[in-house]
C-alpha cells in the first residue's frame, strides 16, 4: 500500500533534494580543484622534462655513459608518469585530443634521439643543442595545451560557481513559493470557507487536493459541510438527479435517432442509397460517393446510387466485372482499403483519374459472411485512411448492410403475406363458391337431361335446384365481400363486431345479440382483422347449416379476450360428421387462429345448438406477428 505524503514528509523530501543538490555541488567542486591541482602537477612535471633533456644535451660530453644512462632513465620515468598520472600527489594530465596528440608526438620524438644516441651516432654540439631545442619547443607546446586545458576547467568551474548563486536564488524563492502552496494557502482556504459558512453558504466546498494533514482538514471541513447542507438541499438534489438523468436519455434517444433516421425511414432500396451516399460522403468529407450493389454470385457490382460523382464517370460504372477494376473486389478479398490513383499507370483507375480524382477508398458493405454491395469514395487529392474513419466507415456500411437485409426481409414478408392472404381467398372460394358453381353444374346437366326426356316433373325440380344454387352462390359471394371490406377501429372492436352483427341480421333474418365484459387492453389491428373474419365465418355456419332461431355473441375483455359464438340451432354430432365436410369453416378459422397464436374450440350436441369459442394468449404472449404489430402501437 502506498503511504500518504503527510506535510512533515513534503517538507523532509524538500529539504533532501536541497540537501542533495547541495552536496551534488560540492562533490563536483572538489572533482574539478582536484582535476586543476593535478593539471598543475602535469605543468611541473612537463617543465622537469625540459630540464631533463638540456642536462642530457649537456651530459653528452661530459657524464660517463653511467650517468648519462641514468639520466635517459629519469627522462623515461618522468614521460611514462605524465601518461599513468600519480593519484597520491596529485597528478593528472587534462587529456584532449590536443594534449594526447602532443604527448605522442613528445614520445615519438624521443625514441627516435635516443635509437640514436643508443647507436652511437652521436652529433655534434651545435647539432644536439639545435636538436635539444626542437624537442623543448615541443615540450612547452605540450605545456601550453595543458594550461590551455586547465584555463577551460577553471572558467568551467567559475561558471559553475555563478551556477550555484543562480541555484540559491531559485531554491529560496522555490522554498517560499512551495511553503505558500503547502501551507500559506491551505490556511488562507480554510479561513475563506470558514466565514463563507458563517454567512450562510452551506454548497460551500474545498477541494482536497492534498492527504496530508490540510487535505484531512479539507475532507473533514467538508464533510461538516455536507452534513449540514443535507437537510436543506435533499429535494434540490432529487429533482437535479431527475433532470440529469432525463437529458442523459433525451442524449441518447438524439444518438440513436441520428444513427437510425436514414434506415427506418427509406422505403425502398433506391431511397436508401442515395440518402447514404449522402451521408457518408458528408461524414468521410469524400468529393464523391457511390453506392454499388452486388448479386449472389459476386460477379458484378450495379450502382445503385452516387453523390457528387461526374456523369459520365457515372455512366461508364454502372455496371462493374467483379475483379474488372479496383472498384468492385471479388468476395473473398473484399475489405476496407485506400486506393492512390497513379497516373503514369494507366491501367489502375484510368476514368477515376481522367476526372481528377487522386484517391478512392472502397468500402465493402458486408452482412456476416455475405458480401451485399461496396461503397466507393473518391477524393481530389491525397487522403489516409485512420483508425477512427476507418470504424466510422465500418459502422455506417455494418448499418447499410442490416438497412438492406431489413428492406429484403420486408419485401419477402409482404410477399409471403400477399401470398398468404391470396391462398386464404382461394380456399374459400373453393370451400364456399367453388362448390355451390360445381352444383349447379350437376343441376344444368340434370336439367339438359329432363328436358330432352320430356320430364317435366324433373325438369321443374332441377330448376328450383338451380335458383337455390343461385342465391346460395350469390350470397356467398356477398358475404366473402363483407369479410374483405370490414375495417376495425384504432382502439375497440366492438364496433366493427355490431357492424357484423348487424349484417348478419340483414343476411340471415335471425336476431343476433352482442355482450361486452370486463375491460382489457385493445387488439392490435392485424388481430381485429383476424378475429373479424373468424367471427364472420362462424356467423355464416351459422347461416347455412344450423337452423338456428337466434345467435349470441359473447366477448370477455379479461383476464383475456375471449369470443364465443352461440346459436339454438339444431347442433350436431361431430364424431358422425365426415371430415372433410368440418374442415371446410372449421379449418379457415383455425388457420387464421393460428396466424394470431390463438386457440378454436367447437362445442356442440345434436339438437342443442352449437358454441364456437375463440381464445386469445394472455397479454405479453402473442404470437410473433401479432407482438410486432401491437409494439409498433
């Protein structure tokens, strides 16, 4: 765990860094008097080399070879001793690369007078003080380049002195500067807050900046504050809380609205590609923006839509080989890219770059592993492609892609249902009108017989079996009219129930009564239209083959609708009924009950009259249409 920096250890580490800069100071001070008083030894030592060769010059012609050869080792020592240096004096030589370069050339030179005073060629005087003094002009320039080197180290440390006062300067005035941060201020703070409370400022807070003893100080001032303020802001503070959180979501809903707009209000695919062309050229800041759409097969790319795109850049692209161009990739390397256009290059975007365009980024629109289409942008001039473009770019294509695969699937849903609905009409055409007209086919050829049999008695049955046929027919078709031209209401079905009933009366002469119980929520419309044509159906059962004196219709709204449809008719036995004699109403109407995920069920004895009962799925249960439908409520 970390330990909090108290005052006490703020003020510890301060005057440890000044300690530290302090003796820093000092070290590199000595180093460099000690560095100067070797420099100075190096001096001594160079000029007793100068000494050292004029007594040998001199020795030459009055020393014994034992002496002089004392004296050439003496030389030697004094020259290997400026090379090591002698740290117990001190002595050390201030190397550059002037002083080293002299230094050998000092070494060079004497290896070579000595190879020949050791080779017995020894020169004349006049000769060997000419050559003494060549070798000690270049010992005294050795010398200088070492003073030189001593005069840079002394200015050095001058400088370093002047350093040091500058350094003074800024640590007394950081010293105050730092005692008015960590303590003067804090202070002059809490004083400021302290009679701000007494003047009744209770929102007043200190920010705790530090955690040292005046952050404590702070945290607690400020949680005396909070305590007392908390009584008096509670429902401030509520209704602040309320109102930041209803703008986080008017935020979000404007976000998600901005993302959305184009794609939920585009009612076909030409609508919502050039709306995105438009888009996302503004978002990219492209020149130019094309929208391509590809088949199954990937093997061309039409376009669909374009923005700002030249006419006839526009018409000679319409339509793209896959693989043809750099627009229009082949499925498996479909991907996001930037595509410099080279004009020496002739082959790579020739009408692209003929219209002035220097870059074209391609953006494959892909749902899952399908590739649906591409989005080309083109720009005048050079252009990159990074990494926050590039997810924007992704983003808007993944929302093209769901968009188009949206508008596919409502097109295949329309579809299905048209094809639905018309399998629907057709079966009750041929339930219902498709039989009566076979009727009545059978009765004109029974009629066509008594009459060329002179049977007047059959003659005049079989029409009277015509006629009935006739009526039977046209009030079918009467009524499968009322069943396609019935509208619910926005809200209640009663209404459209006492519509039907009512032409159910008028069709049939029978009494019919409608009761309405308990209270519930209202049916989508797909579901009223659904249940209309149930109801409708039963009522024409009802009609034709019940013989009943009157018919009642009983709906209760909860806990769930529930419809059921009664007469006095004469009923019937189900189990001695053929099949496919019930499934001519029977089956539309559970085939409709199913499309709402309701349930049918018949009740009926013979000579008691029958019950058809219709049951909807408590609410929050519907089917997936019917659930659809009520959201979109």
């Amino acid at each position: 765990m970390n330990k909090k920096l108290t005052l006490s250890n703020k003020l510890l580490t301060m005057g440890t860094a000044f300690l530290l800069v302090a003796l820093a100071s000092i070290g590199f001070t000595l180093w460099v008097t000690w560095e100067l008083e070797g420099g100075a030894a190096a001096v001594n030592e160079a000029g007793r080399l100068r000494m050292n060769m004029l007594r040998m010059i001199l020795a030459q012609q009055t020393e014994s070879p034992q002496d002089f050869a004392r004296l050439e080792q003496r030389f030697e020592a004094g020259l290997e001793l400026l090379r090591t240096g002698d740290p117990a004096r001190p002595l050390f030589v201030p190397w550059s690369e002037d002083t080293r370069a002299r230094y050998e050339h000092i070494r060079s030179e004497w290896r070579a007078i000595r190879a020949e005073w050791d080779g017995g060629q020894r020169p004349s005087s006049a000769q060997a003080v000419a050559r003494g003094d060549a070798f000690v002009s270049e010992i005294d320039a050795f010398v200088e380049a070492i003073e030189v080197q001593i005069m840079r180290w002394t200015a050095g440390l001058h400088l370093f002195h002047l350093f040091l006062v500058a350094l003074t300067i800024a640590a007394a005035v950081t010293f105050m500067a730092l005692s008015y941060w960590l303590v003067v201020n804090p202070v002059n703070q809490l004083r400021q807050a302290l009679a701000a409370m007494r003047r009744g400022e209770l929102g007043t807070r200190l920010e705790v900046q530090t955690e040292d003893e005046f952050g404590q100080l702070t945290a607690g001032f400020n949680l005396m504050a909070h305590a007392l303020q908390t009584s008096h802001e509670d429902l401030e503070g509520k209704v602040r809380e309320k109102t930041a959180s209803i703008e986080e979501q008017n935020q979000r809903l404007a976000a998600l609205y901005a993302v959305s707009a184009l794609t939920g209000e585009a009612g076909s695919l030409e609508v919502l590609a050039q709306g995105f062309a438009q888009q996302i050229r503004s978002a990219a800041g492209a020149d130019a923006a094309a929208v391509r759409w590809s088949d199954e097969a990937n093997e061309r790319y039409v376009l669909l839509a374009h923005d700002g795109l030249p006419r006839t850049l526009a018409e000679t692209e319409h339509c793209l080989l896959a693989g043809a161009c750099e627009c229009g990739q082949p499925g498996p390397r479909a991907r996001m890219r930037v595509i410099p256009i080279v004009p020496a290059s002739g082959g790579q975007l020739p009408d692209c770059g003929q219209e002035g365009f220097q870059t074209v980024i391609n953006v494959p629109v892909r749902l899952h592993q399908r590739l649906l289409g591409e989005v080309t942008l083109l720009y005048r001039g050079a252009r990159t492609l990074p990494d926050g473009l590039r997810d924007l770019l992704g983003t808007m294509a993944q929302h093209l892609a769901t968009a188009m695969e949206g508008l596919r699937a409502s097109a295949l849903e329309c579809e299905a249902a048209v094809a639905q609905e018309r399998a629907l009409i057709a079966r009750e055409l041929h339930d219902s009108i498709a039989q009566s007209l076979a009727f009545l086919k059978i009765q004109a050829q029974l009629l066509r017989d008594a009459i060329a049999k002179g049977r007047d008695a059959a003659r005049d049955q079989s029409l009277a079996e015509l006629d009935a046929g006739v009526r039977e027919c046209y009030a079918d078709v009467r009524e499968l009219l009322v069943h396609f031209r019935t509208r619910t209401q926005d809200e209640d079905i009663e209404e459209a129930l006492r519509v039907t009933l009512s032409k159910f009366e008028h069709q049939s002469g029978l009494p019919a009564e409608l009761t309405m119980a308990g209270q519930g929520l209202p049916l989508a419309p797909d579901v009223q239209i659904q249940v209309l044509h149930i109801v409708q159906e039963a009522l024409s059962n009802v009609r034709k083959h019940a013989g009943a004196r009157s018919v009642q219709l009983v709906v209760q709204r909860h806990p769930q609708w529930r419809f059921e449809v009664r007469d006095d008719g004469q009923g019937f036995d189900p189990a001695a009924v053929p099949p496919d004699s019930l499934h001519v109403g029977l089956g539309i109407m559970r085939e409709r009950a199913e499309r709402i995920g309701a349930r049918i069920s018949l009740d009926t004895q013979a000579g008691q009259g029958t019950c058809v009962t219709l049951e909807l799925p408590p609410a929050g249960r519907e089917a997936p249409g019917a659930a659809a439908t009520m959201a979109a409520v």
